[in-house]
C-alpha cells in the first residue's frame, strides 16, 4: 500500500531542523504516493522557506502560506494518511485531521485541539512540561530524541580539538543579518586591536536562508554535503557585502572566515571556544555539541525582534505596525526576560536554569566586545556549560527513542501496508 503523507510548517528553525530530517527519514520509510508541504504564515518567517525547501526536491507539491490558507478555508483538501504538523499554529493542521488518518503534533499543543491530535512528539524536556502542564493525554505524549540533532549524529568529533576561536551566528533573516554583520565585525576589531585577541580565528556562520538571498542559485549541496566551490562564496558575499557599503577587510586578511555548509559548521563549532549568537533553534544545535555560548538580544530596535502572540501579526501592518509591536516587545523584555522570568535560548528553557550567559541590552560593537572578554575570561562558566549542556542532552536521549523508531513501532505497525 502506498501512503499520502504531508507535513504543515512555517519558519526557518522548524524547516530546517525538523521538517528536512524528518523528510529524509519519511521517504526512506514509507511508501509515498504524496508526500507534501504546507507553509503558513509567520512572523518569524524568513520568506525564503519555499525556496530553500524546493531545491532540495524532497516533496511532491509545497504550497506558499497563502496557498495553504486559501486551501483551508476554500478549497477541498487532500487526503493524507499521515499528516505531520512541525511549527506554527497548530490549529492550522486540524484542518488535515480525518477520521482514518493519523495526526501527530512535533512539539506542541493545547487542550482545546487535543481530541484532534493521535500523537504528540516532544523534543527536549522544556516541550515535554508544557504538555504536561496544559494537562494532555499522557498516552499520546512520546519523548523523541530531537530532529534537530540528525545531521549532528552523523559527524565524528573524536579527532577535533579546542581552538583560539570564537563562532559567530548571523540569523537567518536578510535584516539580521545586515545588522549583526556591523555589529559582529566591528566588535571583532574591538578585541583585536583593544583586547589582545590577535592571535583568535573568527567564524561567521551564514544561515542557508541568507544565502538563498544573496546568492540567489541552488544551495541544496549545502545541506547534502561539504561545498567544494567555498572561493566563489566568499565572493560572491564580499559582492553583497561591498554593494551594501560593509566592511570587510578582516575576511581578506583571513582574521574571519565564512563558513556555508552544516559539516563545516558542526565542526567548527566544536572547535570555537565560545559562540555568539541571536536566540532562536541555532542555541539548541550550539547546545548540543556542548559549546558555551552567549546569547545575545540586542533592545535598541525591538521593533525588529520577533514575538509570538498578537503582537507579532503586526510586522504585517507597515511601519505603524511594527511601532506598536516595538512597544509590546520592550514591555515584555522588560518584564520577562530581564527578570529571569523567561528564558531566551533553548538549553537555558530545558534545564529552567540559566546554564548559558544570555545578555539582553542595547548591544554596541564596544560592550559587546567588552561582554566577550568577561565572557572568556570566566573559566568557571566555560567548564561549567559545557558540562551542564552535556549533561541535559544525554539524559533527555537515554529517555526518548528516535523518530525513525517512532515511526516503525507506532505508524507503520498500526497502518496495513
């Protein structure tokens, strides 16, 4: 028997590490007749989702946000077997729900959509509380050893060792990337030229996002294997950086150094001794090869930082829009995040304990170049992470099973092939 298998997500983080593992793991699993996805709006959206998903030619159809809402409101929906929700509103994916079919939620959900729902995959321990604490059926809760870490689990980091160096993450939206990139080098010359720090490597990790942007061509390889036309690049980002009037000196001289492929990235990552970075699922990966980082939410435009709930749909309201938004996002930065009442990095919400430096301001090249300096000059803090975040993984990993195991023991044994 052949299936029909779909899979509803939205932004970069899911897409990227849920949705194309996952995908992989599907089409060696399942005999598909269909296998398709839907993207839906977001506002942590990078809008180059589609693009970046269909250069990799994993699905039969992907359907753009406003062809999956137009689908669900006004047109007919596909059948699917199997109908896997992977981020954003879960709501959208019980619009997919049938009465023979099998609908899985990968993270999330609540008690008003639970009767909809055949199983939920959860993560890490930070998904697995919330679930628990909105009161879900426990039978259908199954603790998974997170996608995300697919491609990490695949490379040999035995013969890889601690470098002078420190990794830097530039987001994975174009504005993010054009404001962390002045940010980030400007701050490098700050530690090289004021702080000693001449004789450290510097790592730029590009989200394959951005370069769905900048370099405008297919970039599948990235994802499947090690670039080996990395030159070309390089130059065609100096070409970018150059027509947005943005230095870039230190990467000629070799003191920074572009990475583009996830191997590449893994492994330097590994090698960094500190990595600095926006919030977002890059903590969970950085977190996971047990790197200490410093997770850094800079306040001088919140307008620009996104926001779950109601305030974020205002990105969608022109400026005046992203004003209000702006004022929705200081209040709650300086009711939640500030006080420690949230978190804003991955392995900081699963242990629920600030195991990773999070530094939260109006961040500048000079205090953040200062902050790094603090930040590796507290050898306590870097023994220490590295061995809480090593600690956290492990023990999720001993409890969960894989989402290969999942879907022989609960979807291929409960489905007649």
């Amino acid at each position: 028997m052949t299936m029909n298998v779909g899979i509803l997500s939205n932004s970069p983080g899911e897409i990227y590490t849920w949705v194309i593992p996952a995908s992989h793991i599907i089409k060696s699993n399942f005999k598909l007749n269909k296998f398709d996805l839907y993207l839906t709006p977001c506002m942590f959206a990078s809008n180059k989702e589609y693009y970046l998903i269909y250069y990799l030619n994993l699905f039969d159809k992907i359907f753009k946000p406003k062809e999956t809402i137009f689908r669900i409101f006004f047109k007919n929906k596909s059948h699917y077997d199997v109908f896997f929700h992977m981020g954003g509103d879960i709501w959208y994916s019980t619009k997919f729900k049938s009465k023979d079919n099998i609908l899985i939620s990968y993270g999330w959900g609540n008690k008003k959509l639970d009767k909809y729902y055949d199983f939920y995959l959860v993560p890490n321990q930070y998904y697995f509380n919330k679930l628990i604490n909105r009161n879900l059926n426990l039978n259908k809760i199954i603790k998974i050893k997170d996608l995300a870490f697919y491609k990490i689990d695949q490379i040999d980091f035995s013969t890889l060792v601690k470098e002078n160096s420190i990794g830097f993450m530039l987001g994975s939206r174009l504005i993010e990337f054009l404001t962390l990139y002045d940010i980030y080098y400007q701050a490098i010359e700050f530690l090289i030229n004021e702080h000693g720090l001449d004789n450290y490597k510097f790592y730029f990790y590009i989200s394959p996002f951005v370069l769905v942007d900048i370099i405008n061509q297919d970039i599948s390889l990235i994802y499947n294997k090690k670039i080996e036309n990395k030159k070309d690049f390089d130059n065609k980002i100096i070409d970018y950086l150059i027509k947005n009037n943005k230095k870039f000196k230190l990467i000629l001289d070799e003191k920074i150094e572009f990475i583009f492929d996830d191997e590449s990235k893994y492994k330097n990552i590994y090698k960094n001794e500190l990595v600095v970075t926006i919030p977002g699922s890059k903590t969970n990966e950085i977190g996971y090869i047990s790197t200490p980082m410093l997770i850094i939410l800079p306040t001088q435009k919140p307008e620009y930082i996104p926001i779950w709930g109601i305030a974020g749909w205002f990105d969608f309201f022109g400026n005046l829009g992203k004003k209000i938004k702006g004022i929705f996002v200081k209040n709650y930065i300086n009711s939640f995040i500030k006080t420690k009442k949230r978190f804003i990095s991955l392995p900081n919400m699963i242990a629920n304990n600030e195991i990773v430096k999070e530094y939260i301001d109006d961040i500048y090249p000079d205090n953040l170049a200062k902050k790094i300096i603090e930040t590796l000059s507290d050898k306590n803090y870097l023994n220490t992470a590295k061995k809480e975040l090593k600690k956290i993984y492990e023990k999720w990993n001993s409890e969960a099973i894989s989402f290969y195991e999942f879907i022989q023991k609960y979807i291929l044994l409960s489905i007649p092939l």
